[in-house]
C-alpha cells in the first residue's frame, strides 16, 4: 500500500488516492502490531467495494499503459479500492492466526 501511495503524486487528486493507500498501509500496519476488532477490519473492507462499484467504469477499456481517457482512469481507481478491500481481508485473516 505505501508503494501505491507513492506512485499517486503525478495524479489530478493525488492527495485523495495517497490517503486512502496510507489509511490501509496503517490497516494491515495494525493487523500486524495491534489488532483492532474485527469489525474495524470489516467496514475496511465493504467500504471500498461500495466506491468500487460506483467508480466503475461506464464501459471497460482496461487499465492501459497510458492515460487514455476518463474510463481508463476510473478502472484504475476502481481496482485500486478492490485492491483495498482484500489487504482488509487479509488483514482478518492475520488477525484470526
């Protein structure tokens, strides 16, 4: 996660994605160090499913080397939180071990 935060910085809402990556490096961070309650992890996990699903694109065109045009930047974004989502699975998963 922090390595996607990074590589957000050339982006037109670079300081939104750089949040989003650095809550969910602190998610697992804590998974690691000191648990939260299940439910936590949880809410970590649907919230972002629910943005993926409204930040789909209107027609898929893959994600591209290049910026192509705004579907292209919204797969990106949309796999981005799904990407999330499953560190926050994983993160259960840690927590349950």
């Amino acid at each position: 996660m922090l390595g996607f935060a990074a590589v957000q910085y050339n982006d037109p809402d670079a300081w939104f994605w750089i949040a989003v990556y650095l809550v969910y490096a602190m998610v697992i961070f804590s998974a690691i160090i000191r648990p939260l309650n299940t439910i936590w992890y949880l809410v970590a996990m649907i919230v972002p499913l629910i943005f993926a699903y409204f930040q789909w694109p209107e027609s898929w065109e893959g994600i591209g080397e290049t910026m192509m045009n705004e579907n292209t930047e919204r797969a990106r974004e949309s796999l981005g939180l799904i990407i999330c989502a499953l560190s926050s699975w994983l993160s259960v998963k840690l927590k349950s071990e």
